[in-house]
C-alpha cells in the first residue's frame, strides 16, 4: 500500500513539474515581429545601430507585459504580409494600416494609435494650394498611400514616383529631385523637426480616408493565431490603462 502510494505521489509530482515545465516553455518562448526599421519615428535604428521607435518599444512593452521575449525580424515592407501569411513570424509591427482590404487577408491587433496621411512639399517649387500633373511625388511601394494617388485622391492627374523605402524618398526631396513626399503625418513631422531651416512644409489639411487608412495603426497576425491577438488586445487595455501608450507616444511622436 505505501509503495503504491509513493508512486502515486512520484507520478503527480512527475506531471506537476512536466505541466509547469511545458507551461515556461510556451511563456518563454520568443514572440516574433516583422518590421521595416526605415520609417522614423515608428521603427529605425538608432545612432547605436539598435532597432528602436514607437513600434519597437510599444512590441517590447508588450512582450513584457506577457512574460515574452521579442524578437525582431527586419523585412522590406512590400514582404512584410506575404511573410506573416506564410508563417514566418507570428506578427508584424510596421505602421499597419487596418483597412477592409487587409481584413480580408488577416487579422488585425485593435488600433493602437490614430492615422492620417499629409504631403510634404518642397515650397520653392509648389507655391500654392494644390499639385499638379508635372509635380514629382514620391510614395513608397506596396502601402495605402501608394494605393490612394493611385487611385487619384492627391488629384487625377498626379502620377506617384515609387520608392522602396522612404528614406530613399525623403533624401531624393531634400536633393531636390522629387517635389513632394506623401507619407504618414508622424513621419512627416518627425522629419520636418530634424529639417528645421528646409524649405519644406506640410500642404493643406490632413488626409484621412477611412477606406485607405482605415481604423487607425494595428499589428497584424495570422487569423488563425486569435489566442495571440486576445493576448495582444488585453495587453494594449492594461498598457492604456497605466499610461504606458500615452507615455510612448509623448516620447516619440511629434504631434
């Protein structure tokens, strides 16, 4: 009867340590973003080389608030999604736009921040209240402001000059060989406080078209992953609710 005992406690304590065993592995183990560190001031690197931006530390922020350690995947931002879609990251954190378009494809993070797009302009050559056709504006590939001059809504005849990435755009604007860069109005003021005397202003009024922009910045995630996305969601409510957000984006978004 003892011996039975005995190995009836050493089978309960065998699981017991196996459960809380297999539980740290799942708590431990990695959570990986996707992400494109040439947007400032959402994901850069830093004059160390060190990934850092809004979105980094609200994923670390988030990795902490869930007992993870992040890991960063750096990809052009046209692969970002195929890459999610394919498995090669659990999520990714890239100044994503959550629209109907992308709903269809994946799921989406509830937003974090606001969104709204503007055009930067070089005031020399763009002298009044509008672009027009022989105005160069450069837009970076395979986002919804690429999709939205496309489709016309800077004006018709506008044509977007593509770039891969928009440092690559902004350096072609300050060269003088572009006239305007339409970018997300973080960004856009981000650069404009590190180009104080240019010769660059913001044009008109914010855009903020719902079916390109959307319900504001999100991190997406397979549809499939939704244990991850309530995780995501009920970390965003506590990183709110202690003034976590509200504190990151003081520290890095010009507004």
């Amino acid at each position: 009867m003892r011996r039975f005992l005995v190995s009836i406690s050493f089978i309960a304590g065998f699981l017991t340590c196996f459960m809380v065993q297999a539980e740290s592995v799942t708590v431990s183990a990695p959570l990986r973003f996707a992400t494109e560190p040439t947007y400032p001031p959402f994901e850069y690197h830093n004059n160390q080389g060190q990934l850092d931006g809004f979105d980094i530390a609200l994923a670390q922020a988030l990795c902490d608030r869930l007992m993870r350690r992040c890991e960063f995947v750096e990809q052009p931002f046209n692969t970002i999604l195929s890459g999610l879609r394919l498995g090669a990251y659990d999520a990714a954190i890239a100044a994503l736009d959550i629209n109907d378009s992308r709903l269809q494809l994946m799921s989406f993070t509830q937003p974090y921040l606001a969104n709204s797009a503007v055009l930067l302009v070089n005031r020399d050559v763009i002298t009044g209240d509008t672009i027009s056709k022989e105005n160069l504006v450069g837009v970076q590939t395979g986002t919804t402001l690429m999709n939205f001059v496309v489709d016309g809504r800077l004006g018709a005849d506008v044509t977007p000059l593509p770039y891969a990435s928009y440092e690559e755009a902004f350096g072609d604007l300050q060269a003088g060989n572009i006239d305007a860069v339409f970018t997300d109005q973080a960004v856009a003021l981000n650069w404009l406080s590190q180009h104080p005397k240019g010769r660059w202003q913001v044009l008109g009024e914010p855009y903020t078209a719902p079916e390109y922009f959307g319900q504001g910045l999100g991190i997406a995630l397979s549809k499939q992953n939704y244990r991850l996305k309530l995780a995501l969601d009920n970390a965003l409510d506590a990183l709110r609710a202690d003034g976590t957000l509200q504190a990151l984006q003081k520290k890095y978004l010009h507004h």
